[in-house]
C-alpha cells in the first residue's frame, strides 16, 4: 500500500494515455467537486474501471488523476491485502490503514483511492470470500463488520459513520485490472493459410463476468477504460517523448537503443516499462566506456592514538 499526495513535478501523459486521463479528470471533477450531500434522494455510484494489459500503466494514471485534482491518493491491492482477524504479521490490516488515510484526509475536498489486481479476486476459497466482502463494502460506503473489533494495538476506536460519510461523499474508487486472458486471446494467431489479422475488441462489463463474480463487477460502473496493447508506433512515440526530459549525457542513446529495439518491445509486450529498461541500457552504454572511472572514496576517520612512520598512511576499510 502507497499513499502519495501531490507533486511538484510535472506527468508525462503518453498519447495512448491521454484520451482516458482526460476522461477520468472530467469525471473526477464531478465526484470530488460537487456537493454530493446535496443529492438527497440518490447516491452517487464513482467507482470506475481501468483495464490493460501488465505494464500499460493504470496505477500511474490513477495517482496522475489525483495529482490533477489535488487530492490525496491511496493504493491498495488485492496481493498485499490482508482482511479482518487474518494474520497481519506481515503487514498492517487493510480497512484499517484505509480507515487512518480517512481520518488524516477528512477535511481535505475529496480522495482517489485505487484497488489493484481486481482480475485476482476469481478463487472461490474462504479467503477470497472474506476479501470480495471487504471490497464490497469499500465500493458500498460502508465500514465492515467487526471493523472496531481488531486486535491491531495501533489501532483507535474509529467513528463509522464519519468514515462511511468521507467515502459516500468525497471518495472515487478506481479499480485496475489486467485481465490479461483477454490479451492472450485477442493476440493468437488466427488459424489458417494467410490469415486476416482480428482486431481487438474492447472488453465490456458482461465479458468480465466470465472473469470474476458479478456482484463484484457491477459495482463498478458501465464506463469502462481500457489501455490497449501497445503498438510499435505507441512505443516509437513513448522513447521520444521520455528522450525530452532527459539529459544530454543520455539522450542520444536513450533514443538509439530504444529505436533499435521497437520488435523487441513489441513481441515481448514490455509496456510502459520499456522506458525504463532502456533508460538503464542507455546509462550503462555512457558508464562503459568510462573504463578507469572508480568511485571516490569517504577519507575515513583519523584512529585515536597517536602513529608514527609509514605505518601512519596505512588505511583499512
């Protein structure tokens, strides 16, 4: 889990990003700054989906959005989540670290918070029912059962209705999820000799009901958002917008290696995590040929005691 608030620097929106940040900026507007209490007689349901393959980039724009509305953000996921009365040895209980991001956030205009992993909540087990039902009630403005009744020593005696308010007025949940049995299939080869390519098709709320429970799935709304799988020209335009805000020192093989390696990204699906793999490659290039270049060494602190003769210029590290 991850809370982040925001930042001075400024996002980078990749082009096939941007048609959904805008997007979920304009909707975001209207959840966490309109007077939601006003509304008597309805509740409004801001819970949206961000679906793309591994690596497109849906937690990025999740915190991106939040950044763009100046208000606070809060990750979770589904791996790391760890429900009421289960073994938090490793790890802090997941409502009640929502619960204390509510109450450091309570009087701030409104919150993103971001559930990661959604596709991983398929497993009929007891765990996963105990979590899907904790996951029901964030998605529900409502506080779970029991949720006063941890044994977390840190943990403070929590006004419910305040924190059921917080969510049902100023909180949109963002849930991602790869489903990335969709993209296996949209991408094998059609059978046959010379083959028409099939173009993919954008999921919609019905076909993730074959993925994952429907009381789950329509929590969210009919609104989906889906990150494609990138093409070579997404990735031919990512190394150069990413080439703009590097420095001189590696520009240049920030853009030759990640040019020469478009079929690579393309055939291995890196995502928008090839940025960042051939940002290391262009670094290591400039630091080879630097072959004598040793770090410098911290002049350590003088022993005590006093030494005399050559034995005075002996040092140990």
């Amino acid at each position: 889990m991850s809370e982040t608030t925001k930042s001075i620097s400024k996002p980078v929106i990749l082009p096939y990003q941007k048609p959904i940040f805008d997007r979920l900026c304009t909707i975001a507007r209207a959840c966490l700054y309109v007077d939601r209490k006003s509304i008597t007689a309805l509740k409004l349901r801001a819970n949206f989906l961000i679906l793309g393959p591994t690596g497109t980039g849906k937690t990025y724009l999740a915190k991106e959005v939040a950044r763009e509305m100046q208000v606070p953000f809060l990750s979770v996921a589904v791996s790391d989540w760890i429900i009421l009365g289960g073994n938090n040895r490793s790890g802090s209980l997941t409502w009640p670290t929502i619960v204390k991001f509510i109450k450091k956030n309570k009087n701030k205009k409104g919150a993103i918070i971001f559930i990661d992993e959604l596709d991983k909540c398929y497993h009929d087990s007891n765990w996963n029912s105990f979590l899907r039902s904790e996951i029901f009630s964030l998605c529900d403005s409502r506080a779970p059962l029991g949720l006063n009744d941890t044994d977390d020593d840190e943990y403070e005696y929590t006004d419910l209705e305040g924190v059921e308010s917080f969510l049902a007025h100023k909180t949109m949940i963002i849930g991602g999820a790869a489903f990335q049995g969709i993209w296996e299939e949209q991408s094998a080869p059609a059978l046959g000799f010379n083959p028409e390519p099939i173009p993919p098709t954008t999921p919609q709320l019905h076909d993730l009901a074959r993925h994952l429970p429907r009381e789950l799935i329509n929590r969210f709304s009919s609104e989906i958002f889906v990150l494609p799988t990138l093409s070579k020209e997404d990735y031919r335009t990512m190394i150069q917008t990413m080439a703009e805000h590097l420095s001189d020192n590696w520009r240049r093989g920030f853009l030759e290696l990640g040019m020469s390696r478009l079929d690579q990204a393309v055939r291995d699906k890196k995502g928008a995590r090839y940025s960042e793999e051939i940002l290391l490659a262009a670094i290591v290039e400039e630091r080879s040929c630097m072959a004598n270049w040793k770090p410098e060494s911290e002049t350590p602190e003088a022993p005590s005691g006093d030494m005399d003769g050559p034995e005075s210029d002996l040092r140990i590290f």
